[in-house]
C-alpha cells in the first residue's frame, strides 16, 4: 500500500530542505546551528504527519469501500422537483 503525503506534509519537508539548504550557506556557525535545529523540527513535523497519514489512511480507504468508493465527506444532494 502506497501512502500519499498530505500536502501538510510535503510543506514540511520543503521547509525543512530550504533550511538545510539556507544552513549550508552561512558563515556564521551560530546561525547555521539554529538553521539545523529548525530544519531538523521541520523534518519531525514531516514524519509525524506522514505516521498519522498511515493510521488513517486504511480507515479513510474502509469507509470508501462502505460508501460504494464515494468520498465519507463530499455529500451531494438531488434538488427538489
């Protein structure tokens, strides 16, 4: 089963590279330091929603299949005649 990453997700891991990428620039050790720590949330941010996205994802894909593959929170209603 393939996992797809919210776009939560995909925001944190981008933050967390642009950061890298910011640290490894920097000539001042100190701030290239802070950088790191930084990038390093971020990139526990990404896991963490990436864990949760995988909890979720087998309860998202059951009520689908009980709903006849239709989205659980998407509702659509005939107008009245």
């Amino acid at each position: 089963m393939t996992i797809q990453a919210t776009q939560r997700g995909k925001n944190y891991l981008e933050t967390a590279r642009t950061l890298l990428r910011a640290a490894k620039t920097m000539t001042d050790a100190a701030i290239a330091s802070q950088l790191r720590a930084l990038a390093d949330d971020y990139q526990r941010r990404a896991d963490s929603t990436l864990q949760v996205d995988a909890i979720k994802a087998p309860r998202r894909s059951a009520s689908a299949e009980q709903d006849g593959g239709a989205d659980p929170r998407v509702h659509f209603t005939a107008p009245s005649p």
